[in-house]
C-alpha cells in the first residue's frame, strides 16, 4: 500500500503553561500543505528503508514506532516492511517523521479493516509523538495540550 503523508505549518503557536510532566501546554492553529512524503507498506519482515541515508531505519523511526502503536492497540496487522520516499525537509518544523508515523496509522487502518475514525487513530498516535495526532487528522486544526488534543475543521473567519 502507497499512503501520502502531508506536511504541516504552525498559523499560530502559544505556550501557556509549563506542565508537571515536563512538557508545556499549548495552543496552535495547524494547516496541512501539498508538500508529502510517499511511503510505501508491504507484508515483510519488519524491515525500514528511505531515499536519505541519514534517517534512521531502526525502531527509533517514528513510522516503525506508529506500526507497533496500531498492532499493540488494536491486536491487528502483521509485521510490515516500510519504505520512505522523503520530501518534507529534516528538523525543519513541518513534522516530516510525525506525518510519517499518521500515514502509517492510516494506512494500517485500511489495510486491516480496523475502522477507526480518525480521532481514535489520533489517541493511537498520541503514543508516538505529539505532532502525531494532528497529522493523522490534517486540514486546519486547532491543536491543544502537547498536541493530543485536536479539534478538526477550524475555519477562519473575520469580521472584516
């Protein structure tokens, strides 16, 4: 299976508060850009591969970790190999690996036949990364807490 994995751009972000766990509470306007990756998922032995040699291709990327998020959480899908076509510019802020990770929870989704919405594959993704979440949702969000908290289809409107 072939699955596209979008990029994002922060229209706003604010930091409110630091939380107990280390991580701040924020609130961000999130929007999903015509600039993918392409990966693409087959039956195999667990094995990553990408277009950049610097990636890593062991259990620390975040598209193996989201394979096992889906398989631990819904006791579905077997071992797959992933490939990444790499587009998304590296450490640039427009969550490359987390969208990485959302097109591998879609695209388990729909080769098992899991049905989950995309809410439920957010919580799944929450697991992986904070961008995660979003990145499964896309469109414009609002994006809130440390990014597991997405209210989808935020529509901007002025009184202008």
């Amino acid at each position: 299976m072939e699955k596209q994995a979008y990029a994002k751009l922060n229209l706003s972000l604010d930091i409110l508060r630091r939380r107990e766990d280390g991580f701040h509470d924020l609130q961000m306007v999130m929007v999903s850009i015509d600039l993918t990756d392409t990966l693409t998922l087959t039956p195999g032995e667990g094995s990553m591969s990408t277009n950049l040699s610097f990636l890593p291709t062991d259990g620390s990327n975040l598209a193996q970790k989201a394979a096992a998020a889906f398989r631990s959480a819904t006791g579905q899908g077997e071992v797959l190999d992933i490939h990444i076509d790499k587009h998304i510019p590296v450490c640039a802020g427009m969550a490359g690996g987390s969208s990485d990770a959302a097109a591998v929870l879609r695209a388990m989704n729909e080769m098992y036949h899991t049905n989950l919405s995309p809410l439920e594959l957010a919580d799944i993704g929450a697991t992986v990364g904070s961008d995660v979440p979003y990145c499964v949702v896309g469109g414009t969000a609002l994006v809130e807490g440390r990014g597991e908290r997405v209210t989808p289809g935020l529509l901007y409107t002025s009184d202008a």
